[in-house]
C-alpha cells in the first residue's frame, strides 16, 4: 500500500511569530526575532542573544483545561501544545472526542525537559523536601511529555511517538509520520517537535565556543549563515507543527490541503569517514538526499528550493558542497537556498518543523523568504553557486518543490521533499 500524504494543517511557536498569520508576515518581510538577553549578561555568557518567542503562557488557558494549566511548568511543552492545538484546529477539526481518535496519531519530538523547572526538584529533593513537590512533575520531567499532553487533549488513538535526534529532530518526526501514512499504518498524523534553551542548556552550548560572540550588542545581526563573518549559531525556541492526512481521507471531509509530502530519509554517518558526534559523514549527507530524491521520484533538476539546514557555522560551506554534490547542480544552476536561521537561531530539535512550516507556506505563497544579514557572503560558498542563488531579498516566484534537510549531533541526517499540491 502506498497513499499519497497532504499537509492539511500548520500551526507555529516562532521567535519571530506566534501564529501561522504572524510568522508569514514576519519570513516574508525578514523579520528577525533575536533579542538580547540581559540575564545572559549577568551569567557572563559570551553570547548573550537568543531566538525567543513572545508567548503569553496564559494563553494555555485557551487550549487546554485549568486544571491542566495549573502547575504546568515545561516551557517546551507549552510551546509544542500551542503549535499542535493550532495546527489541529487549522485543519479544520475541534479538540474535544468522546472515543479516542483511532485513526490518528501523533509524532512529536523534543531534546530534553525543561532543566529550569527540573532545578526546583532538584533542590527540593536536596533538601529533603521530596513531598513538596506535588504530583505534576514526571509527567513533564519525562521526555514524552510533549506527545502525552498533545494526545490526550485531542484523544489520539493510533501510534503516539516521541522522538529525539538532535537537530533533525524535526523533520525525522515528520518524515516519520509522512511513513506511517503513506503505508496505511494511519489515516492523519499530528507530527512536530519542540523546544526551550533554557539557561543551563544554553550554558552548555556557550561553553562550547560555538555559538555567536560579536554581535551581543546588535543582536538582531548576530545568525549571519552563509556569511563570511558567520562567528557560530545562535540558540532559538519553539515549536512547529503540522497535520499529515492520507489524501483520500483529507478529500472526503473536505479539508484545506496545503501541499504535498512526496518523499523523504533519515540515516546516520555513524561517525565514520570525518563524522563525529558533533560533524556530519558528508557522504551519508549525500545518500540521505538522494534517497529522499528516489523516494520521491524526482531528481535535482526538479527543485526550485533548498531550504537548508545552515547554521551560521564553519559547516556551512561544508554543506553547500554536499548539495551541490548531491544534487548534480552548481553555480547559476544552484536552486534558490535559504536559511530561516539567519531570523530565528537554531532552534534545535524544533528547527527542522519550523523550517517545514516556513517551506510550506513558501509553496502555497508562491515567495522564496531572504537570509537576512548575508550582507558578506561566504567566498567559498560563491566560488560554488551563483550569489544570486542567495536571495537577500523576498522574490516572488512560483515555489513547486522544496528540499528541507537538518543534520544533527550524533551524526544524523533528516531530508524531506515537499511539492505543491496538484
């Protein structure tokens, strides 16, 4: 069995736009949601910006019961359950189901609970004052968090996932969801990923050397992909989502489809041949999209898009040569290529289902949204495509067909193909 697979719903927790109305508004003007941090200032963090969404968490209130919303404290799960909820409702179906919902199921994938609310049981258990800390806590301590609030709220009945793999989180959950559908396993699949770099993850990272140092003061500048004083990545939060329905199943209730997802792969480098835990094999980067083209049926000539993974680090140029590679095409041959991180950081885990709401509404709108800040593009990316490949600017054009990729530490790999809905 083989069923085609519509993206029938979107919804979005964006540093640059709650709602799929804002983030539109916000990708196509080139809108950055970067801010500076002063608390990050006081921590003597050498980057001292970050992608964070304006999200109003009593506006919880609106998607889930009061009794839940009390003592609700994981930040990523706040953001997972408005993006989720959002998108569910922009498919044109309500929460509430008396009978679990069989046919549907939910892939949702995140990194790691939130460790500014696991610091309050910590110190209570510390402190010998283990019975304060009241009955809410596994339930948002544990890495399902996320799909256990989502399903439950919608009452879904089919496989209820949750998945973790760094920085392709996203677009594998999706990629597995897309799977389950097309082989009859499922008629829709709510699918997305989430994420909060709360204090402790981002001091992790800055310890690391590898995020941006020189633009704490301009922060607005401070995610340069592509650029040649690209100076690392700039950690960002939040959520997408999406719903995936088997087409026939979309047609008969009438639903809105957005586009089409035509194929994919996931597969991993296993730290072999220059892979590392925290570099990608650039050969299992090249099978990856080709499998993801195979599976698809179609070859490079055909996409109109790349939508990177590019994080404004020395991997970028990396990366453009294993697509140049992958694809058989350079220079002014090069599809267009972007980089929504250039606006919102890298939102790890929830990069890739941000990015795949961004490369949806690009199909449906018909524009290909700018990198910002790429005002110095990278020489050794030019040398390899045509700078006109980079827009800089909002073009309008027709969008058929979108390569969203994500490589992750662990050495792993997510592609997926979209297309316009024909």
């Amino acid at each position: 069995m083989s069923n085609r697979v519509v993206i029938t719903g979107l919804g979005v927790v964006s540093p640059n736009g709650v709602g799929i109305s804002a983030f539109l508004d916000a990708i196509q003007k080139g809108v950055s949601g970067i801010k500076f941090m002063p608390h990050y200032r006081e921590l003597n963090f050498s980057c001292q910006v970050a992608g964070m969404p304006t999200f109003d968490w009593g506006s919880l209130k609106n998607y889930i019961s009061d009794v839940t919303f009390h003592g609700l404290k994981g930040t990523n799960i706040g953001y997972g359950l408005a993006a989720a909820l959002d998108a569910w409702v922009d498919s044109g179906m309500s929460y509430d189901t008396d009978e679990p919902r069989w046919e549907t199921g939910c892939i949702f994938g995140n990194s790691i609970a939130d460790t500014e609310a696991m610091k309050n049981v910590i110190s209570k258990v510390d402190n010998k004052e283990a019975r304060k800390l009241g009955s809410r806590v596994v339930e948002q301590a544990m890495n399902s968090g996320v799909t256990s609030y989502i399903s439950g709220r919608l009452g879904l009945g089919n496989k209820v996932i949750t998945n973790s793999a760094a920085c392709a989180t996203g677009t594998q959950a999706i990629l597995m969801g897309y799977e389950y559908v097309k082989h009859g396993y499922a008629k829709r699949m709510l699918v997305g990923s989430a994420e909060h770099v709360d204090t402790y993850v981002y001091g992790a990272f800055d310890s690391m050397r590898v995020l941006s140092r020189k633009f704490n003061d301009e922060p607005e500048k401070a995610s340069r992909p592509m650029s040649a004083t690209a100076g690392g990545f700039v950690p960002g939060s939040g959520a997408g989502a999406l719903v995936l329905e088997d087409l026939d199943f979309a047609l008969a209730r009438n639903a809105r489809i957005y586009a089409e997802v035509l194929g994919g792969s996931t597969n991993s480098g296993g730290q072999r041949q220059g892979g590392t835990m925290t570099a990608a094999n650039s050969t299992s980067v090249k099978r990856c999209i080709a499998e993801a083209m195979f599976t698809a049926g179609i070859n490079g000539a055909d996409i109109d898009l790349v939508s990177g993974h590019l994080t404004a680090t020395n991997a970028d140029r990396q990366e453009i040569i294993n697509w140049t590679e992958a694809l058989g095409r350079a220079g002014d041959d090069f599809p267009l290529t972007n980089s929504l991180k250039s606006m919102i950081g890298h939102a790890l885990s929830a990069a890739g289902s941000i990015e795949t709401v961004a490369s949806v509404l690009q199909i449906v709108h018909n524009f290909v949204h700018p990198n910002i800040n790429l005002d110095d593009p990278n020489p050794e990316i030019t040398n390899l495509i045509g700078l006109e490949r980079l827009p800089v600017k909002m073009i309008k054009k027709e969008v058929n067909i979108v390569a969203k990729a994500n490589f992750g530490f662990g050495d792993v790999n997510s592609c997926l193909i979209l297309s316009k809905y024909k």
